[in-house]
C-alpha cells in the first residue's frame, strides 16, 4: 500500500498482548480450538431476509464472554463470507486513550497466533479523518491494551478467515455527526485503496445490549433499540438508545456502520438473533441483552 506521514513511527509499536484471554475465552491454544469448532459447529448460517448474497458490509456482534455471547456471536459470522480485511469498531470501556483510537500494531497475538494488522489501511484512514477532523482521532494503542470488545472477536474472526487482517478502533461517546464523518472516512479509505465494501473489506460493529436490568425491562428496551436499527437510521437508533436510557454500550460503532451503509446504498440491518444472559445463567433478575445483526453489501 503507499506511503503515509503514519508510517515512520509504524515499526515502534509493539504487538498487541491478549488481556482477558482465560477469562472472557478460553487461554489456550487446545481449549480455544474445541469451543470454536463448538461454537461454529452450532452456528448453522440463518437465511438473509432478501435470499441473497453472504457479502456484507458489516455485522454487529455481541462481545461478552464466549459462555454468554459467543453461540450468538459465531452464528452471526457464520451468516457473512468474511473478507481478508475487516475494521473492528468498539466502545471503550476502560476510559483510556483517543476518542477514536486506530490500533497500530504490527499484529494482534491470540492463543491460536497472531492475526496482522493492516497498518496501511489504518494509516490511510487516520489521514481521511485528519482531512475532515473527527476530534480526537488518533493511532493509540492505549485504549486497546486493556479493551476486551474486539479482542474476544478476532479468534472468532479467524476461525472464518485464515489469512485475516484487522484495523482495529476503539470508539468513544461520538456524536451522530462524528459517527456520519468516520464512516465518510472509511470509505473514502477504502476507495482510494481500491477496496470493495463486501468483498474486500467489511465492518464488524461490537455491542452488548442492555445492561443489569430485569429480564422484561431488558427485553423491552432492546426491542426499542432493535426496531431503530431496523430503520437503518443511524440518527434515530442513537435517538432511541440516549432517549430512553439504553446502556447498548456499542451503539456508536453500530451507527457508524449504519451510517456507512446509508453513504453507500446498502441494505437495512438484519437481525441474526437475540438472547439474554439469562438463557445460560438462569438469573433474571440482572442480564445483559445480547443480539447479532448483519449489513447486507451495496449491490
């Protein structure tokens, strides 16, 4: 890929070290390989609503620990043909770093080996977002070290995509304007690498849902929060999300693909399915929501 004013301090950044591995998954190479091929071996892919193609531009998937989400989660990208390059999006949950942080390192390194990142693609984006400014965006490895929302993704990703490559970003509290003008960036990124959505290059959304209501609470504010998605407006699913109280804590890395998907011409998101904590834990008294959707490509 070219060159960028990014790729001089490129070879400084050190590989991404796993944080909740053992903890959120499984911490070794044996155990990670019998829950994926557990996980995957339960997740028949559902047919898309309009019968067509497995290109996607995004999907949005669930992030918690793989006992909780991680059926859902591989169901959801067993749904889509993953390309070689997908760019994470996730909230930040540990407070730190940039308000959009571009991970830099050369590779992120799993229990079953490191899946690369593909710092020219990052680079290219960080200069889109430097042309039309998202406050605060920046190659940062700090909001990564500790982020557990796309790490407990990527092995999953990996079992679908052998020759992966992740730009990873971790997103803070965006405004609808930010999420619309970092979804322009990253396809005006992908353009001028000659990337097509769907085929070469797709996004993966990271959310939970609502969190530590009950049950029925919890269920009724994610049907808000589900039937805004289904609009494909990103502006009306943070409208739903902020307005009535939901703690979907990915609801800006969802926008943003919703907000790309708009630019674009693609389809309206696609519910794959939904669950609670509950379902594994039997408590219904504090659950997590947790659903999975995919974006359908541009045509």
């Amino acid at each position: 890929m070219g060159e960028s004013a990014h790729d001089g301090a490129m070879g400084d950044v050190a590989r991404r070290e796993p944080a909740v591995a053992g903890r959120f998954y499984p911490g070794t190479k044996a155990e990670v390989d019998v829950a994926l091929a557990r996980l995957f071996a339960d997740a028949r892919p559902p047919e898309l609503a309009d019968g067509g193609s497995r290109r996607a531009l995004g999907v949005m998937v669930p992030h918690a620990g793989w006992t909780y989400s991680g059926q859902l989660a591989a169901r959801t990208l067993a749904a889509v043909d993953v390309p070689a390059r997908v760019v994470a999006l996730c909230p930040n949950h540990t407070g730190r770093g940039a308000r959009v942080a571009v991970s830099m390192a050369p590779s992120w390194l799993t229990p079953i080996g490191d899946v690369a990142v593909d710092r020219g693609l990052g680079a290219v984006l960080l200069d889109e977002l430097a042309a039309d400014p998202v406050r605060g965006a920046a190659a940062d490895e700090s909001a990564h070290a500790r982020e557990h929302a796309i790490e407990v993704l990527v092995p999953l990703l990996r079992a679908r995509r052998s020759d992966l490559h992740l730009v990873p970003v971790v997103l803070a509290a965006l405004t609808p304007g930010e999420c619309r003008k970092l979804a322009a960036a990253l396809t005006r990124a992908w353009a001028r690498l000659g990337l097509i959505a769907g085929t070469d290059v797709m996004i993966m959304a990271s959310t939970d849902m609502n969190h530590f209501e009950n049950e029925v609470e919890t269920r009724r504010r994610d049907r808000l929060a589900l039937e805004a998605l289904a609009t494909g407006d990103p502006d009306r699913l943070l409208d739903t999300v902020d307005g009535h109280d939901i703690s979907m804590c990915g609801a800006r890395p969802v926008a943003t693909l919703m907000a790309c998907a708009q630019q674009l011409g693609a389809g309206r998101p696609q519910l794959i399915g939904y669950t609670t904590s509950a379902a594994v834990t039997g408590d219904t008294n504090r659950v997590v929501g947790y659903a999975g959707a995919v974006v359908p490509a541009p045509s």
